[in-house]
C-alpha cells in the first residue's frame, strides 16, 4: 500500500457507489437516535455548480459525516429551486422549453454533486418545479388566504421592463432588477400580497432568540423590519385640506423648512388636474427610483405646489408644499415634514430650491448660530431655535412635541414600521401558478385543493417578453367552482422565494396527500445547522421565518424558528486576467484556464502575449475569474479539493483560490497514503507522548468541527500527521495512524474509505465511530526540562511535572551530555526553575 499512490480516478467513484448502494446517508425519521439536520442552501440549477458551491457544501457536509460519526441520526437533504427569470430567458434564447432547460441543468449539477462525495439524502430530493411541489405550496396559499394572511389589491408596484415582471422592493438592487439589472420603473398594478406585516412584532422579537445566527444577519434584519416610534400629525393648508404626516423626530418641528408629497399622493394628484407642468413632474418621477435605498442617492427633484402647510406650533409660519421624487406613497403617509439641518435628503433638496435650513439640535446653546458644514447633522444634542423646547435633550423635546399634538387634537403619538407586506404575484411562465380563479359573478375564488396542482400548461410560446399565461389561447379559461360559470384562472405565479420559504421542511417530511406531517417535521426541526450566504439575509431568511409563523398561525406546524443555528460563509475568490480591446479600450477577461501564469506575470496561452493580472474579487461569469470544480476533481480527485475548501481560511471568511494551494492538498493526500500504509495491527510498546497528542487532538478537533472551525481541525490533523511520522513503530503510533484516518473521514472519505479497506477495517469507515477520547491522556502531566552548563544548553528531558529539585538535579547529573560538558569540573552551584530549567555552574 505504501509503494503505491493513491488514485483518485478509481477510489471516488468505487466509494461513491457504495455508499449508493448502501443507502448510507438515508435519514430515518422514526430512529430513536438523537436527531441532527444539516442544510445547506439549495442552488439555483444553472447548468453548473461553482466552487463557492463547493466550499459551502463541504462544510456541511462535514458536519453531516461527524455528526453521523457520534452517533446521531442525520438529515442531509439536497435539492432545486428550479423555477425563476433565468429558465425563461435560456428558453427564449435557446428555443428549448424552460422545463426541459431545468431538468437537463438538474441533471448535470447533481452528477457534480455526486462527484464531489457528498454525503447527501437523494431520496428525499425535491425540484421547487415539480407539480408534486408546488401543489402542495399552492394548499398552503389557499390556507393562508382564508386565515386572512393572503389579501388582492391595487398597489404601485416595482415593473421589471426586460423580465417583464414586478419585484418585490427586496429585489430592487440600487435601482436595478436583481436579475436583469435594468432600471426600475414603477406602475400600478392588482397584486397578491402575504401578510408578513403581521408578524412584524413577533419576527423582531425572535431575533433575540436566535443565539447562533451571526450579529450582522439579525442587525440587517432588525434594520429592515425597522420598527420606529414618532408623531403622525397634521398639517392644515393653505386650500382648506390637510395633509397627514409621519416624523420619527418630532422634536425638530421648529426646523422645518417645507413639505414634501409623494407623486401619487392624493394633495399631488389634485394639483395635476389643474397643471400640465405638475403632471409632467409626476410622469418624471414615476421614470425614477422605486425604492427608499434608490432615493437616497438619486438627484432631489422637487415641483412647488403653491400651497403652504400652516405650521402647528407656530401659526405665523407657512412652509411650501412641493411634490418632491424621494418621497414614496408606500412609505408612512406619503408626506413629510422637511428638516434641512438635520436630514441629508431634505438638506440637499433645500440646497438645490434655495430653501432654510434651520439648526435646531446643536451640541450646546452656544452653538445655535453655527453654520452647516456642507451636509445635516444627524448626532444628539440639545434643543436651539426650537422656542419652547430650547435646551431640552432629545427625548425629552419628543415627549413634549408629542403630549401637546396630542392634548391640542392635531397629532398622535404612533408606532409604525418599515416592513411592508410580501407582493408575491409575478408576470411570468415559469413559476408556481396562484390558485385562483376570478368570476364575474363570484368574484375571486380558491381553486378546490382536490383540484390541485393547477399546473402549468406546456404548449406555451416563450419566444417573446411577457407573461405566456396571460396570452395562452386556452389554459386560463376555466369554469367558476362557486357557480360553474365561466371564469378565468389566475395568470400570475408566486414568486419564487415563496418556493424556498418552506422546502426545508417539506425534506424533513414528504406525504403525499399533504405538505408535511406535522409530526414527522416536528421531529427534525428546526434545523440544526443552516449555511448559505450573508446575501440572503434580508429576502430568503426573513420570509423563511414569515413562513413557519404562518403556519403556525394557520394551525399546520408548531414551529416558530426555521433554523437554530445559521452560518453564512466567506466567498471563493480568484484574481481576474484581462486585456484590453484596442478599438473601444474595455477589458476583455480570459478564464484562468486559458492563462499560463509566470515568474513575472502572465500570458494568454493562445498567442503567448502578456496579459495584466488584476486584484483578488469574488469569482464571477462575467470576469471569468471561475473555477471548473470538475476540471480539477479530474486533476486532483475529490478529497484534494474538499481538502483545500477547508484549509488555511476561516470558512465566515473569503478564500482565495490557489493553483499551488489544491497542488499542496493532493500532495497531502498522498502523504497521508503513505502513512497508512505504515499502520501495523501488531505493532507492540507504548509512545506516551503520541498517545497523549492523538487523545488531545480527537477531543480538539471535534470542538473545532462542533464550532464550523473547520481550518483550525485542519491545523490539528497536519501537526498530528507529523508527529506520527517521526514516531518509531509502536502500539501508539499504529493508534495514531488509525486515529488520523477516523478524524480525516469527514473530510477526505474516499481516501479514508480506501485505507480503511486495507486495513481492514470492519465495514464502511462513513458508518464508523468517532474515536473515544481517553479523558486521562488530555491532562498534560509531563514537561520538557531544559539542562544547561553555565547557561549553555547541553540536553533536554522529558519529566514528570511537579518533580522536587533534589529528583531534577539528580535526573540532570545523570544525563551523559551533560557529564561531558562538565568534563570533572568542580560544580560551584545549580540553578533549578521548577518543570523548566536546571543550569549547572561551574
């Protein structure tokens, strides 16, 4: 065994069948073992899994294998979340039907997978596009509506011009289509909507709850579900109407400098009627941002009404009323109270109309004249230029602003939130289908859950934008399950985050009358450890966690929280190579593939020229930084390359991709080969040193892999390695040896399967038992002492700790390199520093 290398090519796919074969990594729900469920979130089937794939499915599946190791019963499911945007343009482009682009796409990604070894419960996988699915999704609808959590109206909605669809303000990227990238328009729009308003109360206060999720993930959630506490209150105009407003900061009233109204609110749509210069100002803005990030840094464009707002406090004082682009309908009332000095968007608004800005929080009163220094200023202080709230603190001016709107009848004091309710209706063909169906006479109705799925037709043109649906010749036409009359089926589908809220707990149980057993879930969730990136922390997890208390709610699962535990891990990252065009000066990015990399730089293989290496960023299509995960399992084998994702770079940070990294990883492999092949069953005497380092590394390294600590194992299992090397045959160090393949099972189990084998361990090392640790060998009862002759180190030797001086001067007089350095000397004294130095003088 120690004569031969190990071969990848051969061992991965012999083990993979294997353990297909035994069914290793089937979940049983009624085992009276301790239960541990493992998810990672489920991909996108693009055609192609990446390597940040890779990482984050290694990590889980580590965990997975040493949970199952220490005797757990483990769910470790894997699946698809298969409908979206991305089919439906591949099939416009490509003339292939979105399904069939899917499967195929499903198809190759899970023969990766597989590649990889992954420890994965396949018979539990689900597609989110599989009527068997989204049926199941389209009852669960249905019970929501009729508790209340489902509601239909006409709402201004975020259009997708290229996707043809809305988006929820979640999937507005600076302005942007999350998917597409192009520009946001806004329109109105009759939109199904979930309730998760809710439970905005309840999804803030689980936040404190969730132990085990990162500061940030819960800090961003926190900040978008935004629960504020302020003055609605109001102000009368100069027309004979009023105008409703919202201020977090009441206490800044006598700062306020002008009004400002939302396009579609109803104070600018009067004035339209009356003005063609008004209404073209209300086109303008509809053209522009869509959501409150967007605003914030778009140009401030203002139209003045000619009204005024009586201010409440001080009747003497008329503010200007302008229609204005950053303020939204859809957030508070769709008016503001405007203070220039202590608010950027309204500062650089009243820079641009020429309007006041007034201070009237300032650090001390000697500071109520200072000027702006180019921007508001938004920090604590107290209260100037404010009459009677002069030289209040902040909350207490609040109190007193809100206890007179109050006691006066013009305000009220008012909770409000940032989190508006979910719009799920999308535009498209590929997605799971609202079952509904609207009648003339009945109005909106449910499709009967024993007429569920309403699937997708699969004669649809796709060749063109829009919604296939909408335009198919006979799919929509239906009869009303009310009155039998003729009706017409709903053509929105759901969007797709719907799909991913709740598939984790359709793989912890899969009836198939129903969503889940109740029970069966119960058993499994929540999940134990969840990993997936920092990029789903607003949209996935939050509607995850929308979506149990809705089920909750509608009596099916008594499951408050998805996931116990989450983990969002770093990114792999490659440095990008590029040229520039000589025609339009753009860079024109090569794969690395391509790239032969040199002393002094790099070259395109194609014509051996000089390309320009640039900076370390995240792996991506369009830089074509990527990495092929099947190039280089091909090259260094599976376990070379779950080896790396898990060395050198804490797994929350990112990873730089290595060429020289994956190469020192699959010399390891067969360095690790090597040293199992040295293993002898019969080997006889005691290493007390190595015994103590192998028991102090399993109790280590398991903390470590408990902790997602996985590079710090790594670590372990290298300076072990090495210690087992050096160690002359014995007992011990067979132990070792036998030790180091157990601790490596989870991370390299193809070559752990294949050592295991020749050795001939009893079964499959991926259903062995994590070894024991000897809770006595974990105390460190022996030292090194160092001996020295007039402070020169002549020998060191291993003691018992705590030994008394006389035993430590004995022991060092009767090492023979240090008689010959004392060479019959006279000794004129010894120095002994206890478990560390004795330094004989003479």
């Amino acid at each position: 065994m120690s004569e031969t290398r190990f071969d990848p090519s051969q061992a991965d796919g012999r083990w993979q069948r294997a353990w297909d074969e035994g069914a290793c990594f089937e979940a049983d729900s009624s085992s009276t073992k301790p239960k541990a469920y493992v998810l990672e979130m489920f991909p996108y089937p693009s055609g192609r899994i990446h390597i940040g794939h890779v990482r984050n499915y290694t990590m889980g599946d580590v965990l997975a294998r040493y949970k199952r190791m220490r005797g757990h019963e483990v769910l470790h499911p894997m699946g698809w979340d298969a409908f979206g945007m991305p089919a439906e343009n591949a099939a416009m482009e490509q003339k292939v039907h979105p399904g069939a682009w899917t499967y195929q796409n499903i198809a190759n990604m899970k023969a990766q997978l597989k590649r990889l070894g992954f420890a994965l419960d396949w018979s539990r996988e689900v597609a989110t596009c599989d009527p068997s699915y989204y049926g199941h999704e389209q009852a669960l609808f249905i019970d929501f509506y009729e508790s209340g959590l489902v509601y239909r109206k006409e709402s201004a909605v975020n259009w997708d011009p290229v996707d043809q669809t809305v988006l929820a303000n979640e999937q507005v990227i600076d302005g942007r289509g999350w998917r597409s990238g192009a520009l946001v328009e806004k329109r109105k729009l009759s939109q199904w909507f979930l309730k998760i308003t809710h439970f905005a109360q309840d999804l803030l206060d689980g936040l404190d709850d969730l132990k085990n999720w990162p500061d940030k993930v819960k800090l961003m959630q926190e900040n978008w579900i935004g629960k504020s506490t302020g003055l609605q209150f109001r102000f009368d105009l100069s027309d004979g109407d009023h105008v409703d407003v919202y201020s977090t900061r009441p206490d800044t009233i006598f700062g306020a400098s002008f009004v400002a109204v939302a396009a579609d609110h109803p104070v600018a749509q009067k004035v339209a009627e009356g003005s063609a210069e008004a209404q073209a100002f209300i086109e303008k803005c509809r053209e522009g941002g869509t959501t409150a990030e967007e605003l914030e840094t778009a140009e401030k464009l203002g139209f003045d009404t000619g009204i005024t707002a009586q201010h409440p406090l001080d009747p003497a004082r008329q503010l200007p009323v302008y229609i204005a682009n950053f303020v939204l309908m859809d957030y508070g009332t769709g008016a503001v109270m405007a203070v220039p000095g202590h608010d950027q968007r309204d500062f650089e608004f009243a820079t641009k109309y020429d309007l006041p800005i007034i201070r009237v929080v300032a650090a001390s009163a000697g500071d109520a004249a200072k000027p702006f220094d180019g921007e508001a200023e938004t920090g604590d202080g107290i209260l100037v230029n404010s009459g009677p709230l002069d030289g209040m603190g902040v909350s207490e001016a609040k109190a007193f602003v809100i206890g007179r709107a109050e006691s006066e009848g013009w305000g009220e004091g008012k909770t409000v939130w940032r989190l508006r309710d979910w719009g799920v209706s999308r535009q498209r063909y590929w997605g799971t289908p609202i079952p509904f169906v609207h009648c003339d006479t009945c109005g909106v109705v449910p499709v009967p859950k024993d007429q569920l799925p309403v699937t997708l037709p699969e004669d649809v043109d796709v060749s063109i934008p829009g919604n296939p649906l909408e335009r198919h010749p006979t799919w929509k036409h239906t009869s009303c399950p009310k009155c039998g009359g003729k009706a017409v089926r709903e053509t929105d589908t759901l969007d797709t985050f719907a799909d991913s809220s709740w598939y984790f707990i359709r793989f912890a149980s899969q009836p198939k009358d129903k969503p889940f057993d109740a029970a069966e879930a119960a058993t499994w969730l929540p999940v134990d450890q969840y990993i997936g990136g920092i990029e789903h922390a607003i949209l996935h997890l939050l509607y995850a966690r929308f979506w149990t208390r809705a089920l909750k709610h509608v009596g099916k699962l008594d499951v408050a929280e998805p996931f116990a535990s989450l983990f969002t891990q770093g990114m792999v990252t490659h440095e990008t190579y590029s040229r520039r065009n000589e025609e339009n000066g753009q860079p024109v990015y090569f794969n690395p593939s391509e790239v032969e990399r040199t002393s002094d730089g790099a070259t395109l293989k194609a014509d051996g020229q000089p390309i320009e290496i640039g900076r370390v960023i995240k792996m991506s299509k369009s830089k074509k930084n990527v990495v092929d995960p099947d190039a280089i399992v091909d090259s260094y084998g599976a376990d070379a390359v779950r080896w790396f994702m898990l060395s050198d770079s804490p797994p929350e940070r990112d990873l730089p991709w290595s060429e020289a990294g994956i190469e020192g990883c699959a010399r390891f492999v067969q360095r690790l080969w090597r040293l199992f092949g040295q293993y002898d069953a019969g080997a006889q005497g005691e290493d007390k040193a190595l015994a103590r380092k192998v028991h102090q590394t399993i109790a280590a390294a398991a903390g470590d892999i408990e902790g997602l600590s996985f590079n710090k194992a790594v670590a372990r299992i290298y300076e072990l390695t090495a210690a087992a090397e050096k160690a002359k045959p014995s007992a011990s160090r067979s132990e070792a040896i036998r030790t180091i393949l157990l601790l490596i099972a989870p991370m390299m189990p193809h070559l752990a399967e294949e050592a295991w084998a020749a050795m001939s361990g009893t079964g499959l090392v991926a259903e062995a038992a994590w070894p024991e640790v000897d809770e006595a060998l974990l105390v460190d009862d022996e030292t090194t002492l160092a001996v020295q002759v007039k402070g020169k180190l002549r020998d060191t030797l291993t003691v018992a700790k705590g030994l008394p001086k006389d035993q430590l001067e004995a022991l060092a007089l009767g090492s023979e390199k240090v008689q010959r350095a004392i060479d019959g000397a006279d000794i004129r004294k010894i120095i002994v520093v206890p478990d560390r130095l004795v330094n004989i003088v003479i």
